[in-house]
C-alpha cells in the first residue's frame, strides 16, 4: 500500500529524509475499552504502513509503552475522592485544558505531524489544543466514537433510557434530567462544558473531517443540525491475523462487555432463563451486584467470568454457540461483534443504533427488538437447536464478512484516502 504524502512530507521525501508523520490523539494509552483498542489499532497500522505514530494521552499507571509519554497531560480520574481545590481544578480541565495546549505545543513543533487523528478527548485532555493544529495548518481527523459533538451526555441516555430532549439546543436538559450519573453537580458540569465548547465552535472550526463508523451516527447527527459533508463513514477494524475461528457450534451464549444498564444485561439474564440458556458474561462494571441478584432471582444459568483478555477471551468467544450483543443504547460499530465474528461466532444483536448494518438476519446471525426477553430468549433457542451444518455455515458466513468489509486492508485503504482528501485541502 502506497503511502499518502501531504505537501511537507513530499519536501522529506524528496530530501530524502523521514516518513510522513501522524499525530495521534485520545484520553487513554491502554486498552480500556472500544475507542482505546481503536485508537492504539490504528496507531499499530499506520507504523505499519510506514508513518511516524507520535502518541499524546494522559498519564495512566495502566499506560502502554509510547515514546512521547513525557508530554502526557496529568491523570484525571472523575468520581475519585479529591479535596475541594484539586475537584475545582479538574472541573475547569474538563472542560477547557490548558494544560493540554502547552505539553502539546512544543510536540507538535518537534514532530512536525502532517496529519492530526483524534479520538475521544473530552472530559480529560479536551479539545483545548485543536486550534494549535488548526494554526500550524495541520489538518484534523476525528473518529466519533460515540454522540457527543451532539448529545452533551455522550450515549444519548437519561435515567437508562434512550433520550433526544437536548435536540436543538436545549441542552439545559442534560442538567435537569441528571443525565450523568445521575448526578446534579456533574450534569451541570457537562451542560456548561458543551455551552462553552459550542460558543467557541471548537469541534466545527478545527476539525477538517469526522470519521464515524456507522451510518446510523451520521444520520443521527444530520438530524441534530450537522452538515453531512462533514461525514466518512470508515467502519471500524480488526486483524483476522489475531483471531483464530472456529467453526464447529459451541455451547452457551457469551456477552462481552462493561456491565452497565444500556447494556441491556437485565433483559439476557431474564432470556437466558425464559430459553434454559446458558449465558456467560465477559466483563465487570458497577452493575454485577444486581445482576448477580437477578440471575438467582430467575433461576437462569449465568456466569460471571469477570475481565478476560487475549487467548482465555478468545477461547470463551470460540466455545460460544453465539455472542449477544442486546444493547438499549445507540450503539455505534462494535468492536466486540467484529471480534465474535472473526472467530467464527454469530451474533444476536439488537435493532438499535449500528447493531442492524453489521449483522445479516439469518446469515451471521439474528436481529431483536431491544429489552424484550421473550424474542431473546426465542433467538437464543432457534440457534441453540440448530443443526451442525446450518450453525457451521453461519460461522463461515461471519468470519468471510468480517474478512471482506471490517478488514485491516479495507479500512486502510479508506483511512489513507481520506488523509489524502483532507490534505489537499479545499477545492
């Protein structure tokens, strides 16, 4: 794959010099959840390809190695006991860091990064620095991983239910509504926070393109006010080369995730037991404890095997007979469906947000209205009583899709022509 050069990394190359550089942006360094395993993937292909991958983050204990750490910004860990004076000081970081915008200054004058990819930022580094990059010509991507150039709120919930009162600028709603933790204090927080970053324009004027990894995000946005040109749909990826499938139906169905109410966990517990399905959950979050009640409550067959990584994830995915993904949240591209299917496994998802473009009823699986437990629990028996042959080709099914349209080739190829398009600039 031919690499893409901006006009200063063609000077290099006629120099003979270095490669082209990126820049590559997000709150956390290690693998925390979907936007972290993205943006340290994508850090991982783009020196692969040939870029110089210059990292900025905030300082972590749980950090991956980057040569750039020194430059990180301070760790800010919302929720921890502070003294009043350090809560202050992290409530004004939230929502504009000038902390930021002077570690990143002299990395970017060191660097010189032709292009600039941005991933989550908010509540932790901010977007404070993008006019430093929007100053030194610098053009800006940014991968939304979830709504909240839009939703103040980020997942578009309220009180666990999917909410669009802040459309059209009535984002007092985030505050009165509690919608962040259901807390006053870090709602008023968040409103005050969009307020400030909507008069100063700071996602719209310093970011040259957002790339969104379903379709259903883009025409979300469009429908809150966001021009569509400022949209690629670029899906999200995985390295087949990591994952090895198998093909033979396994036992059981496997969730994999945080355990959090938008999750729709409450409502597999209960389908588990309704189909006398075995569910295993991958994961942990503030929601076990009740989950744990509820699974003895209804007698279901649901076990909790806490945080697992690598082989010991893929092995419980491969031993699957499906991953169930039964969200009641707008989700976007998740990397835990790619995931199932690049080992094989098919997925039951749910008919909200991106779940529907990614799985193909019948094909690589099975599509159910959210929070309902009887077509759950339906969809769990029908592949459970599968025969091999038909549960083998679905397996098949699963990991060619994800070979064809969430490869590493295809998104490379989409990402390199779109910092091609952004670094010519406008025509």
């Amino acid at each position: 794959m031919t690499a893409v050069l901006t006009e200063p990394a063609r000077q290099r190359a006629h120099a003979g010099t270095e490669p082209m550089r990126l820049l590559s942006v997000n709150n956390y360094h290690y693998r925390r959840g979907g936007a972290e395993v993205v943006f340290l993937e994508h850090n991982r292909l783009m020196r692969e390809t040939g870029w110089d991958v210059t990292s900025f983050a905030m300082k972590h204990p749980k950090n991956l190695p980057s040569d750039s750490q020194a430059s990180f910004v301070d760790e800010i860990e919302f929720g921890q006991s502070y003294g009043m004076l350090r809560t202050l000081r992290q409530a004004a970081t939230l929502i504009y860091s000038f902390e930021a915008r002077a570690k990143l200054r002299p990395l970017i004058a060191a660097q010189r990064p032709d292009v600039a990819h941005v991933h989550n930022i908010y509540h932790h580094i901010s977007p404070s620095f993008l006019p430093l990059l929007k100053q030194a010509g610098i053009p800006v991507v940014m991968t939304l991983h979830d709504l909240k150039i839009a939703c103040p709120a980020y997942t578009m919930l309220s009180q666990g239910k999917v909410c669009e009162r802040c459309r059209g600028g009535r984002i007092y709603n985030v505050a009165v509504r509690r919608c962040v933790k259901n807390s006053i204090a870090l709602s008023g927080l968040v409103m005050v926070e969009t307020l400030i970053h909507r008069m100063l324009d700071i996602y719209d004027r310093n970011v040259d393109r957002f790339v969104v990894p379903s379709r259903f995000y883009i025409d979300k946005l469009v429908e809150w006010g966001w021009p569509r040109e400022r949209f690629v749909h670029i899906p999200n990826f995985v390295d087949v080369n990591d994952f090895t499938p198998s093909h033979l139906p396994g036992e059981g169905f496997l969730y994999v995730g945080r355990l959090s109410p938008e999750k729709g966990l409450d409502t597999l517990i209960k389908a588990a037991a309704k189909a006398g399905q075995r569910v295993s959950l991958v994961g942990s979050g503030a929601m076990e404890p009740q989950l744990r009640s509820l699974a003895a409550e209804t007698g279901g067959d649901v076990r909790f095997l806490g945080y697992l990584t690598g082989e010991g994830l893929h092995e419980a995915i491969r031993s699957s007979r499906a991953v169930v993904l039964p969200s009641t949240w707008y989700e976007n591209g998740p990397i835990s469906l790619m995931e199932a299917y690049a080992l094989g496994r098919p997925v039951i998802g749910t008919r909200i947000g991106g779940i529907p473009e990614m799985v193909r009823e019948d094909v690589t699986g099975l599509i159910v209205p959210p929070s309902d437990a009887d077509a759950l629990a339906a969809a769990m028996a029908r592949l459970a009583a599968m025969p091999a042959e038909p549960a083998a080709a679905m397996s098949r099914a699963a990991r060619a899709l994800v070979e064809d349209e969430f490869s590493v080739e295809r998104y490379r190829s989409r990402i390199l022509s779109l910092y091609a398009d952004i670094a010519r600039g406008p025509t």
